[in-house]
C-alpha cells in the first residue's frame, strides 16, 4: 500500500484528471441513483472505493474524502488523523514523528499538489473536521448529491 499511496501522489494530476471524469460520468447517474436509492447502493460503492482508492491512495474509508485537496495523499493515514496539515512534528527529513520508518502524509500532500500543477494549491484551504457519522459511507456517492444540489441551487437562482 505504501508504495502505492508514493505513485499516486507522483501521478496525481492524471489521477485527478482521470476522478474528474469519473466524477462527471457518476453525477450523470443522478437520476438512476434516486430512483434506486442512494442507501441501498451505498454499501457496493463502499466496496468499489475501498478496492481502488484503498489500492491507489490507501484510503481510510472516512466518507468525506479531501484527497483531491491534499495531492492524492490521504490525510486519515497520519496517525493523528490531522485533516489540515502537519503537527509540527514532522522530522528534518520528512518521516512522521509517531512513525519513523513513513513519510509524512503532509509532506507527500504538498509534493503531490505540486505535481497536480494547479494555479491554487487546494491544499491551502482549511478543511472541516472529520464526521464520524459518515466514517464507512461512500464519498464518491456523498460527491455526487453534493453536485447535484449546488447544479440545482444554481438553476433555481
């Protein structure tokens, strides 16, 4: 996992480029979703995320994924769980001060926001604590109501 947590945040613009698409093709299935039922297939999207972001970004499963924001380096694998940026006790070398063998998560956000070559380092914006209500819930389902509530404010305006 953690050599591909390491490819992920050397490839994250295509990986971002790559989710965007993906994201856009899930937002178009609004539709077939509501008419399912966004809690009936939230458990098989659980599965699908943890097959590939677990592979791709080791993800922790929070629901509330901010990888996009953080280079493709998932915060949840600092052993604080800090969700906006080192604890100060980062090592002069870039290992994690709990874990001496990792490298930083925050480290390996700021290189991959770097290789994502965006005007606006997302990694900048402060984020919201983690919901623990959502911990085990489907973040690209969470992406895909959230989209399609700011789409209809923004028709309704």
């Amino acid at each position: 996992m953690y050599r591909m947590r390491r490819f992920s945040v050397r490839h994250a613009r295509a990986l971002d480029t790559l989710y965007s698409v993906f994201e856009k093709l899930l937002v178009s299935c609004d539709p077939l979703f509501r008419r399912i039922g966004y809690d009936r297939i939230d458990k098989p999207f659980v599965i699908l995320e943890n097959m590939t972001k677990g592979f791709l970004v080791d993800s922790r499963s929070c629901g509330q994924c901010i990888v996009g924001s953080t280079g493709l380096s998932c915060p949840m694998n600092c052993p604080k769980q800090l969700r906006n940026g080192p604890c100060g006790g980062v090592r002069s070398d870039g290992k994690c001060e709990v874990d001496p063998e990792m490298d930083c998560v925050w480290v390996l956000a700021w290189e991959g926001n770097k290789n994502m070559k965006v005007k606006e380092y997302p990694i900048q914006f402060v984020q919201p604590a983690v919901d623990n209500r959502l911990l085990g819930r489907s973040a690209w389902l969470r992406e895909v109501r959230l989209a399609v509530a700011e789409r209809r404010a923004r028709g309704a305006s």
